[in-house]
C-alpha cells in the first residue's frame, strides 16, 4: 500500500511538472538546429533572437556595426507540452505565415529546444537559450 501511494506521489509530480510553464517570456538566442536529420550550429556572423511576451514573439538578426533587423512576429500558446506558432509577419517570402505549426517543446533551466515535423513534411528542431 505503501508503495502505491508512493508511485501515485511520484506520478502527480511528473505530470505536474509538464504545467509549470505557463509562457517562454524572454529574450532567447538560437543556438543551432537540426534539419532533416542535418546539424547546422548557429551563425558565427551574426546573432538570431527571439523576443517572447506572453502570447506573442519578435524574431530579430544582429549583427556587429549594423542596425538591428525583425526579420518574423507571430503569436504563441502553450498548451502541455505543445507549443502553438502562428506567424504574422515575415521580412522574407514564405509560406508558412498564417499558418499554425505544432511544436513539441521543452524548457530546461535557460534552454528551449522547438521540435516539429512542418507543414512540407520537414522535420526541424531548433535550439534556444535564454539570454535575459
């Protein structure tokens, strides 16, 4: 009975814990993805970052010597381990604007790691780390 107890303890926390991110509220760097099974580090000429409110972001490129580019906005919700991502404003032509995508994520200490298989079928995981 103990035991029992015990488990149904361990499991409340477990699935608890998938909860206690509410919003990704922050500045974030990107760090590197993975693209069809590829590996690509982040850019070593400039710096991609996204900045989250509770419900929406700005993506911005900075480079040393050069004014500061939002290059994507969007709007987000998070809901269990589903991150909800519409894009609604894009400096380059896509065709995913509008368009909601499905990642799967996780947030440990000041990391984000953002999985999904895209509209195209591509598989992409992205990673982020906080940076205020």
């Amino acid at each position: 009975m103990i035991m029992k107890k015990f488990l149904f303890l361990v499991c409340i926390v477990a699935f608890s814990s998938f909860d206690s991110v509410k919003t990704l509220k922050g500045t974030w760097e990107f760090r590197g993805s993975i693209f069809n099974g590829k590996r690509d580090g982040a850019p070593k000429e400039y710096t991609l970052q996204r900045k989250y409110s509770d419900s929406q972001y700005d993506a911005f490129l900075l480079e040393k010597g050069e004014k500061t580019v939002k290059f994507e906005s969007g709007k987000y919700q998070l809901k269990g381990d589903t991150c909800l991502e519409t894009q609604t404003f894009s400096a380059q032509p896509t065709k995913l604007k509008g368009v909601t995508v499905h990642y799967w994520y996780t947030v440990r200490h000041d990391s984000l790691i953002l999985r999904a298989k895209l509209p195209n079928g591509m598989m992409e995981e992205d990673y982020w780390k906080r940076v205020k």
